[in-house]
C-alpha cells in the first residue's frame, strides 16, 4: 500500500498548525535564514514547536534550507543544519550539493532520521539528474513544474525508489526554478538566495528587430496560478507520492482553504483505490466550512502543461488576482449598479474589472442589497455587460478567521476481563497501531448491566487528539462492576501509552544513507543543468558558489563549468529565462503547429520603461523560449 502526502506551505507556526488541522500529511516550513523565501523565515523554537505538534499525527515538517550558499556562510549553514536536527525535523529541502552533505553528516552524528529532498531549484527534470540524486542520498526529489504526467512517470518507472514530489496548486514560475537570473540581474536580488523581486510580474513593451510594437504593453511573463486539484489520482498512479502546494508567503486563510479542499479530494483518491494508497498521517478532518478554491489568492486557473502543451497557462493582462467570477453589470445607476449572476454579496466584498484600456480596476462594496451594490466609490470606467470578478470574500473571510477545524485520530477500543483485573486496548483503524495496558482490580460481579456506562467513560477523549469511533466490551468485563474513576484512570493509561507509540513511529524512519543507482540504461548527463541544445551552456547553470560544492562535483567526476551567476563580475549577453511559456504561441504564431504567420521581424525583445530590452530565442525544435539580456 502506497502512502500518499499532502504537503502544505506554512509561513509561520500558526500556519502550520493551520495546515496540520485543515487536513496536511506534511507541511514545509522556512529556517531563519536560508530558505529561497527569505521573507518567510522561523526561528528554530517555533520550527520545534511546529514538530512537535505534528509528530502527534505523524505527519512531518520539511524546512527550506535551499538557497545557494557563499563561502563565508558555509559555517553557519552547519551550524543551523545542526540546531534543526535536534528540533527534530525529518528532512531538510537543498539546492546547493555542500548542504546536501552537511545534512547527512549531522543526521549520521546525531543518529537522528533527517532525510534530504532535492528542492524543485535544483532542476529536476530529467531521469538521470533524478537518479544521481537519489544515488547521493536525496530520499526526495521535487519535481520541474513543467513535466507531464509521461515525463513524471518515465522517472518514476527508471528510479522507482526515489520518492517524487510534485507541485499541484499554487503560483507558477515562468523559468525553470534554480535557472532564472533575471532578478539578479536587473536588481541584484537573486532567486536562488531568496530574494526575487518577480521581474516576471512585470509589464513590458513587446517589440520587434526594427523597433516596432507589436502589441500594447502587457504582462508578457506572467502566468496564471496552478490548480491540479483534478488531478491528483493520475498523478499518483504516475508515481508522484507528495503533492504539493505552493505558497509560504500566503496567509493563514489561504491555507485553510486551499489545504482542505486537497485533503477531500486526496482522501477520494485513497477511497477510490481499492487499497492501494492511503494517507501518510494520522487524524480525521472535520471543517465549519465548504473549502472553495474560487474564494482565495488566484490570478486564474490552469494545469500547466501536465496534458501536455496548454496554450490556456498564461495572465498577461494582470499579475494581480482575479478571484471568482461573479456576473456581469446589468444596470448601472448613480450611486449604485446591479449584476447578472447567482453570486450572494455582504459589505466589504471586493470586486474587480478589466476597464476599456484592459487595466485591472478595483473597489470595495460598502453595501449589498441582493443583487445591487453600492461601491464607496463608483467606479468611472465601468460599463454595462462588464464581466465582474470578486477576489476578496468578506464573508468567506470570516469563516476562515474562526477555528474552522478539528482533526481527531479514530480509535477502535476493547475492554477485556483478565485473571487479575482488566486490558484494554487501543487501535487505529486501518494501520499497524495498537497498544494495551493492564490494571488490577478486585474482581466484583455488578448487580446491573455496566456496559453501557463502560462504553461511555471509555469514550470521552477530553482535550486529547483522540476520538472513540468504536468501543468493544467483552461480555465478562462486563459483568464486572468498575468504578467510573478506574476506567478513566485505565483510559488515561491507554492513551499515554498510544502517544509514545505514536512518538516512536514518527522516530522510526532509517538514517538516510547514500543510495545505489545503476545509469546503466540511461545515456544523457546527470546534472541537466547543462541543457544540450545550448551551444555554448551558460558557465553558470551549476549554480556553483562555494568550494565544498565545487568539490562535491569534482569527486563525482562531474565537470565543473565555472561559478554560480551571482559570483561573476560581467557577462556580455547573459541567459537569463528558460521557457516552456512562449510568447508567439500566446500570440498564435506558433511555427511548430503552423498557425498564422508572424508580422513581425525576429528577434523579438521584451522592454521595460526605462527601456533596458530582453532578447527572446525561440527554440521550437525544444519547444522552448529563452530569455537574454541585451548588450
């Protein structure tokens, strides 16, 4: 039986905590520094806090520690590794190989079971580079966003012993993760330290080798947001088993929403496999509210390209979020106007619009009357039939600022009779949890029928995680009358006894250690970071920043091609995107599938108003667009 994982994004400890209600098997978590969201940073207490809280479900913590890391910082990345093995993490997600080691030489010092995941910002998109990673001991490793479910699948089927983890829900970002130095370049924040400042977010001219437009300016990068909900059973049977959604810079209520909505349809896929998965923790989910995905963070929907091509993944008129759509306006008044639509609004609701110019407008609803809305402020540019999009929900929003869940662990319970007083056992259904304790009692027949009250002292579980789903008496325990004190006594017992099962079971994984992987049949490079159809590569794909990961791949004999892009003083025209987004097929000029011809002289640039232009190559042979500074 193959576990499944939910894997949701905590910002801070209140939102893992969140995530752990609302349904997560895992939740991954910033260190205090380190992490490639440097604004999502923990200090080591909440970190320990957070695992502690989850071990009790087994379900387990993942801190980023996955930014490339420079020489004088070596030191204090080992120190930290250190701090969060004894806070009792279970893996830590790397990017730079000189953090890969230093987490397996702790978790072999401190005979402690931190495994290591390949974070996505190590380009993992290829079976080799997969297999490599697993042979250096990556328990884990995040997949590229961009595979198809075939390409998730052929990796699983050459390396089926390397767990894959794969994003389903969330933003998207346009280059491949670990290969986009655009931030770093324009603004000298680096991406793989933790610090984009979303260059792909930006609006941009669109011009052609002569300098002409060739359309209005628009978000040329910027792509919708992920949304894989319906495809989570075909992502299993790929081989994915932790499916994760994107996030650590989001608030509390968008990890309530978005992780119990997963978890049902998760918990669907388990149900409809007929055994052959199930979740990876513990606990039962039940929510005061309907999880709808519409209501939180979204700049609108897409699966990416897990069908395959998508030509629906990009959001170039907005990097803003849309949210639901709601209706169109119907009459416009003075002070008010009514929508066409099923939706119910309250006070505060936010509402936005694309005006005549396309630019995103928004206001705030000061009241609702049914249908009819009355803004603070009425909106100059709306027009009657204007498509109306709501991405604030005040009403869903306080829902969500409640308590809005509680998670339980079912217990089957028995009560037996034995010579000298009475057993009773505790079990989790379905799993291989079971204990039973003992206590002596002086054998007394009862002059009336105590199953009953058996029953229901057994089942109150108080403030503890547990919840009695089913309680078995045998018929001589109950003929025994037992005062109500020592059955709960006798409860207590029980349930202590459960709890360091439990903590044992959340201590039991082995030390990872380096695993054996046979390339044999596989003919291509390891390290992708060196994309074939590149001639000349970029001396910098490796990402390579300090000394220990320099010889981390000198060891291997992988041949190193130069330092990382942040290190370097100057190149002439630099890589700095690689694509699966195109821009002429979003014009519908793709030449691969023979649409419409281009009006155009190539190359086309990207320029921003300051007008420093961007270069792009179509490499439709790859089915890819690359991006490059200008001179």
């Amino acid at each position: 039986m193959t576990r499944l994982e939910l894997l949701a994004p905590a910002r801070d400890l209140e939102c893992g905590i969140a995530a752990i209600d609302h349904g997560a098997d895992a939740v991954y978590i910033g260190a205090p520094a380190f992490g490639a969201r440097a604004e999502a940073g923990n200090s080591v207490e909440d970190i320990r806090t957070l695992c502690d809280y989850a071990h009790r479900f087994l379900a387990k913590v993942y801190v980023t520690v996955n930014t490339i890391v420079y020489e004088n910082e070596l030191d204090d990345v080992e120190h930290l590794v250190r701090q969060l093995g004894e806070a009792g993490v279970d893996a830590i997600l790397v990017q730079d190989m000189a953090v890969l080691e230093m987490v397996q030489r702790v978790a072999a010092e401190q005979q402690r079971p931190i495994e290591v995941h390949a974070s996505t910002q190590a380009d993992n998109r290829t079976p080799e580079r997969v297999g490599w990673l697993f042979q250096e001991g990556c328990s884990r490793v995040v997949l590229a966003r961009e595979l198809t479910l075939d390409q998730m699948q052929a990796i699983h089927e050459a390396v089926p012993g390397v767990e894959l983890e794969a994003f389903v829900h969330g933003a998207l970002c346009v280059s491949y993760s670990g290969l986009c130095y655009a931030s770093q370049h324009c603004f000298r924040r680096s991406a793989n330290r933790g610090v984009c400042a979303q260059f792909c977010r930006l609006k941009f001219d669109l011009v052609d080798a002569d300098g002409q437009l060739v359309d209005r300016p628009r978000h040329w990068l910027s792509l919708r947001d992920m949304c894989r909900i319906d495809y989570l059973g075909q992502m299993a049977d790929a081989g994915v088993t932790s499916f994760k959604i994107e996030g650590r810079l989001k608030g509390v209520g968008y990890v309530k929403n978005v992780v119990a909505a997963y978890s049902r349809q998760l918990d669907l896929v388990v149900e409809r496999s007929g055994g052959r998965y199930r979740r990876s923790a513990l606990g039962k989910v039940t929510l005061s509210f309907k999880p709808d995905l519409r209501k939180s963070f979204n700049r609108g929907f897409t699966p990416y390209f897990i069908d395959g091509r998508n030509d629906n993944i990009a959001s170039p008129d907005t990097p803003k979020a849309l949210g639901e759509y709601v209706g169109k306006v119907k009459e416009i008044r003075r002070e008010s106007f009514n929508v066409a639509g099923v939706a119910a609004f309250a006070n505060g609701d936010g509402l936005c619009f694309f005006d005549d110019n396309k630019q995103l407008c928004g206001f705030r609803v000061n009241r609702a009357e049914g249908n009819r809305i009355f803004p603070q402020q009425m909106p100059p540019q709306l027009r009657q039939g204007t498509p109306l999009y709501r991405n604030a929900d005040a009403a869903f929003e306080k829902l969500l600022a409640r308590a809005s869940a509680t998670r339980r662990i079912p217990l089957l319970l028995r009560l037996d009779a034995t010579e000298t007083g009475l057993r009773l056992e505790a079990a989790v259904p379905g799993g291989a949890l079971r204990v039973g304790v003992e206590m002596e009692v002086e054998r007394q027949e009862a002059r009336q029928p105590q199953k009953e009250n058996i029953c229901r002292q057994l089942s109150r579980m108080g403030g503890t995680v547990y919840e009695a789903v089913g309680v078995e008496v045998s018929e001589e325990a109950a003929r025994l009358f037992v005062p109500s004190s020592l059955l709960a006594t006798l409860r207590r017992q029980c349930l202590e006894a459960l709890d360091k099962r439990i903590a044992q079971e959340a201590l039991s994984f082995p030390v990872p250690r380096r695993q054996q992987f046979s390339r044999s049949p596989l003919t291509s490079s390891p390290v992708p970071s060196i994309p074939s159809h590149l001639r000349p590569a970029p001396s910098y794909l490796q990402n390579i920043s300090n000394s220990r990961a320099r010889a981390f791949y000198e060891q291997r004999g992988v041949p190193v091609m130069g330092e990382a892009f942040e290190l370097a003083r100057h190149y002439d025209e630099p890589l700095l995107m690689q694509c699966r987004h195109c821009i002429k097929r979003l014009l519908g000029c793709c030449t691969k599938e023979r649409h419409r011809p281009a009006p155009w002289k190539e190359p086309l640039f990207l320029q921003l108003p300051d007008k420093r232009r961007f270069r792009l190559q179509f490499d439709c042979k790859q089915c890819q667009m690359n991006v490059y500074a200008e001179k």
